[in-house]
C-alpha cells in the first residue's frame, strides 16, 4: 500500500533498528481515511475466504482489524491481555512475548465467542518476531476453528516472524514490508508484499 508506505516514511520514527514508532497515525493517534483503506484491502484479498470472525489483540490492532470487519460485515474479536471481572466463563489462552515491551502476557478469548465452525481472519498492526500471532493462532487452533490468514499492517522482513508463519503454512498478508531501518530511515522490501 503506497499510501501507508508514504505514511510511515513521512510520520513515522525511526527510534532504533528494530523500534519504530507509528502512533502519529496507528496506534495512539489513528488516522481513520487511512484505517478504512486498510480495512478495504485486507477485505479484498479474504473476501472469498468464508471468513466469519476477525481476530485481534489488543489494542494497537483494533482499529484495522475493526475496519476489516466492517468491511467483510463480520464480528471483530479481540483478545485481552488482561482477564476482567466479566470474563468469568471458560476462555481460550495463549502466552505472548512482547518484543516492544519485553515481556510476557497472558491472552484471552471468550470460549463463547468462538467456535469450531469459525473461520478467522487475523489482524494485527505489527509482525516481528510473529509470537503475537501464533498466539492468536493458538487460541484459534483450541477451539477448534480455522485460520483463514494473517493480515498485518507493517512487517519487519528483517526479524524471522514472517517466516515462522509462512513455513507453517499460513497465509500472511503484509501491506508494508520494511527492509531495515539503519541509519533512522526505513527502507522497504522490494517485492510483492504478500502470498
């Protein structure tokens, strides 16, 4: 996506060769028109994959995972990290290691909220080190239900997530895919950004 690209280039901060900071337009202040567009295309390309629940966690993957949902007129599911008082019935849960935050979190989805028949499309807004959406995969996988594909706003191509994912056979859809980020610029992959 030429626009998100531009967006990241523009707005976004190179703190470190492995840390960018996006939250001009992602994750802390989020720009909207930009989350529609987003949410249009990963609907376009799973659009004739039966999907009937999107997948997040939260939170910085809400809004396009949202977006994505409205688009397909699906429920958005989205996991917590932490467990509140009102999720008192049986839940689904996964261990996830935050390279950003460095550490570990619990998630949790509602047993009652997916089933077998499921078939999940999962949205996040970063893929590094992919734990975060084998987590979600996890989860996916104990209940039963079926992964449809991994949709993810901005991969680091340079950290092996991508390829963990890919060589278990899901389909991963990145609509940027960034090189590397030496000397405080982003450089992106050359190539067709999803299979």
């Amino acid at each position: 996506m030429r626009e998100l690209m531009k967006k990241i280039v523009e707005e976004g901060k190179v703190l470190s060769e492995h840390v960018l900071k996006v939250d001009r337009f992602l994750n802390h202040q989020v720009d909207p028109q930009l989350m529609k567009k987003i949410g249009e295309t990963f609907a376009n390309a799973f659009r004739h994959e039966g999907i009937t629940k999107v997948l997040t966690l939260e939170s910085s993957g809400i809004s396009p995972a949202l977006m994505t949902a409205y688009e397909l007129g699906v429920p958005l599911l989205v996991a917590r990290k932490r467990k509140p008082v009102t999720l008192s019935e049986d839940v689904y849960t996964a261990k996830v290691y935050s390279f950003t935050k460095q550490e570990e979190t619990e998630i949790f989805v509602s047993q009652s909220l997916l089933r077998r028949q499921d078939h999940v499309l999962i949205i996040d807004d970063f893929l590094a080190n992919g734990q975060a959406a084998l987590g979600l995969t996890n989860i996916v996988q104990q209940s039963g239900a079926s992964v449809a594909g991994i949709g993810i706003v901005i991969e680091k191509a340079f950290q092996d997530g991508g390829q963990l994912l890919r060589s278990r056979g899901f389909r991963v859809m990145s609509l940027a895919r960034i090189a590397s980020m030496r000397d405080g610029k982003v450089q992106f992959v050359k190539e067709v950004m999803y299979q």
